[in-house]
C-alpha cells in the first residue's frame, strides 16, 4: 500500500473514533434537556422531537458520516480489493454498512412519533412517523447485518486480531440488544428504549473497536 493510502486508512479510521465518541456525548447531553426523555422507555429518536431536536437531528447525520469513515478504514485495510470477486464477504459488509449510515441521515428528515404515555415506541400514528420507524428499522437490521459479516471475515482473514475479540463481543451485544427490542415491544414495552440502546451500544463499540486496530495497523 501507498503512503497515501496508509494515511487515508489512518486517518479514516481516526475520524469514526472521534465520531463515535461525539455521538454518545451528544446524545447523553440531550437526555439531561427539555423535555427529558426517559433513556428506559424511549427510543434515542425521541430525542430529536422537542426544542433541541435540531440536535440529535445533526448526529443521526454525523453516525451516517462516520459509517462511511470506518466503511473506508476497513476498505484501506483489505489485503484485497473489498468490492470485487476476490472478497465478496468484505464488499457485501461494507456495503450494508454504507445502507445503515445511509439510513441514519434519513432518520434526521423524518421525525419519530412520540406517544403519550412514553411506554412503546414502536408505534406509529403519522406517515412521517412511520417512515422513521421503516429506515430505523431497516437501517439496525443492515448494520447487524454487516457486523455479522465483517466480523466473520475479520476471522476468515486475520486482518485485525487483536480486535477480533472486541468486534465478535460488540456483535453479539447488538443481536442481543435487537431481540430484546422485538421481546420488550411484545411484552415490557417500558424497556423498549433501553433494548435499543444496548443494541446502539453493540455497533458503537464495533465501530470503535475496529478503528482502533485499523489504526495500529502499520
């Protein structure tokens, strides 16, 4: 690899850290604002309806920003081409990574429906707020989608090892954190906010994880 292709992995994989970080900072300021949205019963995209949703409105924009960085990171670090035959498992990675952050600026365009009772999010009651729900949904179940697979070839190919344990961990957080939000929205609809952020968890700390050993790499 090129110095300039090394310094773009780098520096990729510097931005998605960095990212990841602003966004959990940015949505723990939020929750502490008007209209203080319960972090157990509401969805994070709550947190964009209410005076400072313009806010959290910006970071579902920077998590589709930083989806493309970590997308190049590991793009950078392929030992081959990540869109082409020789590597279908990493193209197909990378590319519902990119349909998960894609999904995520959407989200900035069409606000949640929030209910009364703040006790079940996964209700809808306007066409804005069931377009929210339809990407939300289908941008959570592409990104597992792709942890999932570039998980399993970070394994198949040894590119990052030290990593690897931290990647499958995250992985497994975010299955679980997603079949908790099936299980709480069919049976403890109070607990539906909490599900979706350990599955939020689960791909933040992927993303992060694997930028870091991208970094390390020489």
């Amino acid at each position: 690899m090129t110095a300039h292709g090394m310094n773009l992995r780098r520096w990729s994989a510097t931005a998605a850290m960095v990212g990841v970080v602003l966004y959990v900072l940015i949505d723990v300021v939020l929750q502490f604002l008007p209209p203080h949205y319960s972090p157990i019963s509401d969805a994070e995209s709550n947190l964009a309806v209410g005076p400072y949703g313009w806010v959290m409105n910006l970071n579902f924009l920077g998590r589709a920003v930083f989806c493309v960085a970590v997308v190049v990171a590991l793009a950078g670090a392929a030992p081959t081409p990540a869109f082409g035959r020789k590597d279908p498992l990493l193209g197909t990675g990378l590319g519902l990574l990119l349909l998960g952050g894609a999904s995520s600026a959407v989200l900035a365009f069409f606000p949640t429906d929030v209910s009364a009772e703040h006790t079940s999010t996964l209700q809808t009651s306007t066409l804005s707020g069931a377009i929210h729900l339809a990407v939300a949904s289908f941008g959570f179940l592409t990104a597992l989608a792709a942890i999932l697979l570039l998980t399993i070839w970070l394994r198949i190919r040894r590119v990052l090892p030290r990593a690897a344990p931290w990647a499958i961990a995250f992985a497994a957080l975010t299955l679980a954190g997603l079949l908790l939000v099936v299980a709480a929205n069919a049976w403890l609809p109070g607990v539906v906010g909490l599900a979706e952020r350990a599955a939020l968890a689960g791909i933040l700390g992927w993303t992060f994880s694997v930028s870091v050993g991208i970094r390390r790499l020489q």
